[in-house]
C-alpha cells in the first residue's frame, strides 16, 4: 500500500488496479478481481430486513397484507418478513423502486439469499394508484 498520494500517482496503472481492488473488497463493495458481491441478507438491530443482490443493490423487504382481516379494506398493512399474514413480499430499492412479490399456496416464507433473489427475480411492479372500475365500463 502506498505511503503517500504522490506514491500513488507514480505506479504503474496495473498497480493502482491492484490496490483499489483490494480497498473495494475489504470494504464489501466488491470482491476481488472485481467480481460481483455474494447476495446476502442483512438484519438490522431493530429488526428490519435487507436484501442485497449480486449488482450490490440494496432493497428493503416487508411482507404485506391487504385488507381484512389484517388490514382496514382497501388498505394495506406491512410486516416484517417473515410472516405468514402477508400474501405479499414487497421489495423497496434505495431510489425507491417496488416491486411485489404474490406468494403461491405453498411457497416458503424463509428470509435466504437464494428464496430472496428467486422471489425479486419474479416480483412484478405493483400499481401506483386504485383501479378505477367506471373507465373500463362499457354498457
């Protein structure tokens, strides 16, 4: 490691690769030989749950209801995953993109790198606004 940004300057360019490869993966952005990160599932002391996938992106996951009986109608009500009152996975990127996993019958609910990345993989984007029925009405 150079002693001093002026050391760092005069090496060679496959030097200075070498050195910000190791300073990325040390610090987990990237592993090395700049291959992408393991996906991972990070926990938060109070309880919140990340998934972080191979292009280093990070979402929020929550397990959604709607409506009754776990929430008003019309109405939807996150939980911490896991949780079997959710019929939703939910997916919040950093910048604020969802996307909306529906569970099937018998799908698992286990919070794994591998079931989170299959669940976004096939998460769809949820609508932004209520279906108006009375646009789509022709007598």
């Amino acid at each position: 490691m150079p002693r001093h940004d002026t050391d760092y300057l005069t090496m060679s360019g496959q030097s200075r690769l070498m050195i910000a490869t190791r300073y990325a993966s040390s610090n987990g952005v990237i592993h090395a030989m700049g291959m992408p990160r393991k996906p991972a599932v990070e926990v938060t002391p109070d309880g919140r749950v990340y998934y972080v996938d191979h292009r280093n992106s990070r979402y929020r996951v929550y397990d959604v209801a709607y409506g009754p009986p776990h929430a008003r109608p019309h109405q939807r009500r996150a939980f911490r995953p896991p949780d079997d009152r959710g019929g939703y996975r939910y997916f919040v990127s950093e910048s604020g993109e969802r996307r909306c996993y529906r569970f099937a019958p018998n799908d698992g609910r286990e919070v794994s790198p591998e079931r989170l990345g299959a669940q976004l993989q096939a998460a769809e984007y949820p609508a932004t606004s209520r279906f108006d029925g009375s646009k789509h009405y022709s007598p």
